[in-house]
C-alpha cells in the first residue's frame, strides 16, 4: 500500500515495502484510509458504523418493493429499499461511530492518526458488530419494520467513514507534497 513520507517530497511515493512508485502527479481517495497513509493533522477521523443485511422472501419482496429509503434521526437508523437480485434489506446506523487505534503492527504516521480501518480485512470476525451496534439496528427494525424485527441478519458488519469536524468535503492539494491531491473526508455522505 502506498504511503507519501516526507522525506519522499515532490518525489516517489514508497509503499510499505518500500517500492518506489514513480509518478508526476498522485490522488489519494483512500476514503478511511487515507489518514493512515498521509498525513491529516486532525483534520479526519476514521469511525465505523454498524450495517446489518437481512435477506427477504419472494412475498416480502413484493411487500417491500416500494419501501423508500427511510431515516430515523433520533435513533440515526436508516435503510435502503429492499435489493432486488440479492433479495437483501440493508439497513445501518449513522451516528459518532467507533473508532479504532491503530496498533504497534501497524506502520501509523506520527501523531497523524487517532483511528483507522483494520489494514487487514478481519476475515476472523466477519460479522461482528458491537452489542449495542446491533440492539441499536434492531431497535430501527421495531420501529420500523416490527415483523423483521427478531429475524436474524445474514449478514452484519462494520462500515467505515471518514468524517471531517465540519462534514464537509476534503477536495484540495495536499499541504505538504505539490504533487498529491486528496479527495476525502466523506462524513457518511
């Protein structure tokens, strides 16, 4: 992966094994990882946010089918309108989100980085979700959607986002390399 050193100004990028990577000019839109990966003075937090996937019968389809996309902003729960070819409802959770201190394995940038994603996929936990993450989609579900409500989820995960103090957009040439435009800082958007 990638990685803009500053002793690399104006020069190659390095990845962790550090190849050079040669080029004129680089974009980082590395989403939550893009933190871990140049320096973001404090100006993006990585944070995580429960997703859960329920799979629908051929009747609730059918039922579902005009289902808009909804959000509870008390209890920031959404959804999305049922999938058609996967027959999946996907609903989540918006709020501050988890955040997750990158480890002594893990190569961070200097005081760069408060949290970020797991660098490796964390296949061992493939459908973890914190206990309160899935109360909380549960809760959006009574809500809701009151007969989905005790069904379990095929599947449940982790969402990852950038978040910026502002919520607004990171679109601009890095301060410190002339030649690294990042584009970022999505808040959920």
């Amino acid at each position: 992966m990638p990685r803009f050193l500053p002793e690399a100004e104006d020069g190659p990028v390095r990845t962790l094994a550090n190849t050079a990577v040669e080029g004129d000019h680089f974009i980082l839109a590395a989403g939550a990882w893009a933190s871990s990966l140049a320096p973001c003075y404090g100006s993006t937090l990585s944070t995580a946010q429960a997703v859960g996937y329920m799979r629908l019968t051929e009747e609730e389809l059918e039922r579902y089918k005009e289902l808009p996309i909804y959000i509870n902003f008390s209890i920031g729960w959404f959804n999305f309108p049922p999938h058609r070819e996967s027959r999946m409802l996907k609903m989540a959770i918006h709020d501050w989100g988890y955040t997750r201190s990158p480890g002594p394995e893990e190569k961070a940038l200097p005081g760069a980085v408060i949290s970020i994603p797991p660098l490796k996929a964390p296949r061992e936990r493939a459908n973890f979700v914190p206990v309160d993450g899935e109360k909380r989609l549960r809760q959006g579900l009574r809500e809701v959607l009151p007969e989905l409500a005790d069904r379990p989820f095929e599947r449940a995960a982790l969402c990852w986002y950038t978040d910026t103090p502002t919520g607004d957009f990171i679109v601009d040439l890095h301060p410190d390399y002339k030649n690294l435009f990042i584009a970022g800082g999505g808040s959920g958007q």
